[in-house]
C-alpha cells in the first residue's frame, strides 16, 4: 500500500510549486489535479506515462476508489489541489475516507492565492495602526456560512479581509460590507488569477467593487485600509526599540 501525498499546487505559476510539490509531482505514477483551478502547466512535472485524473470531472467515491486501486498497487499519487490544500480545499472529507480504508496520506503545504493576490497589489495585511488581523472567508452562496460568519458580521471588525469564492456576487458582497458598517470608501481590490500570466488588478472601494469586474471565477476581492495609504510605522525596526538583537538608542 502507498501513501497518498496532498500538495498545494501554488496559485497557478508553476514556479511558485515548492521544491516538496515539485518532487512530488516528478515522482508520481498516479496523479489527480482539480483541474477547474490548476494551471495544467503544472502537469508538465510529471513523469512520461504517469497517470493523469481531472478531478472537477469526478466525485468524491470516483477520487477515493482512483487513490486505493494506485495504493494497492503500491503506485506514487500526487493529489494536486490549488495554492494551499486547506482552504476550501475538500481534503478533510479525502482523509476521512483513506483513514478509514488503511491507507497512509500526507501534506505538502503551498502558496495559497491570498499570498500571490497581496504580492500582485504590493500589499502588507497587517499594517500597524491599521489593521493587525486578516479575515479569510466566503460570501455565502451555494455553501452556506455559518449564522456568525456572515460577511457583515466580519466586517464589523474592520480588519483586512480577503474574500474567496466571492467573485461572482460583487453587490452582494459590496452590500453586505456596508452592512456590517465598512465605509463604502473603504479601500477594495480584485485580483484576478494571481500568478498566471493573465493575471489582472483591479482597484476601487467597497462601494465601487460591483462595477469593478465582471463575474469570474479565479479572483478574490481584498478589502481594508491597509490598500489604502495611512499607516504608523513598525515597531520592531524604530530606531529606540530594543529587541532581543539590538539595542534601541533615543
Ligand atoms: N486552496 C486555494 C483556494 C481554493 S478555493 C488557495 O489556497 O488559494 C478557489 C478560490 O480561490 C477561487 O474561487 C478564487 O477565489 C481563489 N483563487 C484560487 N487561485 C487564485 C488565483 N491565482 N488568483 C485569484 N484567486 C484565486
């Protein structure tokens, strides 16, 4: 029996794959990519006559009875899941399965796509006197959120928030936002396929965010002060800040 490896495929440029992933992927006799999400290019890894499955094309019974035929046949299997595996990532309810049928698994972690979305807007999260916490979350749709969760009850907090799965219910996130009290100027991005060569910014406030892009898939909308341009400087690199490594002067 071999073991199953998760791997974060990265955001879509295959070198922001790890080395782990990347050797992983070399490796691999069996491979199964969610196939609605990874850039294929990241296919071109496997070996020749490696074994390929489009998961968007199957359901979970079709994933799991794939990984145990290849485990049973002591065969390498890569499943190939966008940037990091554990945000709406469907690898808890994988795990489950193998778990119960014996079958040892493992996880790569890997760049998720809030990471690649706040390279491509030049962007720091968590700016002091602004905000120090990120909110990762969903607009609810066919999903549903949790009563707690609801967009405007994050946005209450005003911290930074990157909004996944979202993109295609613009008004309705716009609307919910000032909801939950954000200023409709507050400052509101989307990013579309973050990495990809066809990557695309585009910027305006929670107000604007409708009018900003058309339903898409593979975007998330980032929103918070942090876009915007007041902040304070760190502490940690003050010129009278002692640290552990170095001694601050008045
Ligand atoms: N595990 C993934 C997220 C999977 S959910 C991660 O860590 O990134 C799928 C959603 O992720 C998409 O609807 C979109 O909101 C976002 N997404 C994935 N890749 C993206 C990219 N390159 N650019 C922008 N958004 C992306």
């Amino acid at each position: 029996m071999s073991t199953v490896h998760f791997v974060g495929a990265g955001p879509g440029a295959p070198d922001l794959l790890t080395l782990r992933g990347r050797d992983l992927l070399e490796q691999a006799a069996v491979v199964i990519y969610a196939g609605s999400l990874v850039n294929p290019a990241l296919l071109d890894y496997t070996k020749k006559g490696s074994e390929i499955h489009n998961s968007a094309e199957m359901t979970l019974d079709e994933v799991i009875a794939v990984m145990t035929t290849a485990s049973e046949q002591g065969k390498k299997i890569v499943r190939l899941h966008t940037g990091d595996p554990s945000l709406y990532g469907a690898i808890r309810e994988q795990m489950d399965r193998l778990k119960a049928l014996g079958i040892s698994y493992d996880i790569c972690p890997g760049v998720s796509s809030f990471c690649a979305a706040a390279a491509a807007l030049e962007a720091e999260y968590t700016l002091p006197g602004v905000s120090q916490t990120l909110i990762i979350t969903r607009a609810e749709g066919r999903t549903a959120v949790p009563e707690g969760e609801k967009l405007s009850a994050l946005a209450s907090h005003g911290a930074t928030m990157v909004l996944f799965l979202s993109a295609g219910m613009l008004d309705k996130v716009s609307a919910e936002l000032i909801k939950g009290g954000l200023s409709p100027e507050t400052p509101a991005a989307i990013v579309y396929k973050a990495s990809w060569p066809e990557q695309q910014i585009l910027r305006g406030t929670v107000g604007t965010l409708a009018k900003l892009g058309a339903a898409e898939k593979t975007a998330l909308v980032i929103v918070g002060n942090v876009l915007g341009d007041e902040y304070e400087l760190s502490r940690l690199y003050a010129p009278d800040f002692t640290t552990a490594f170095r001694e601050g002067r008045p």
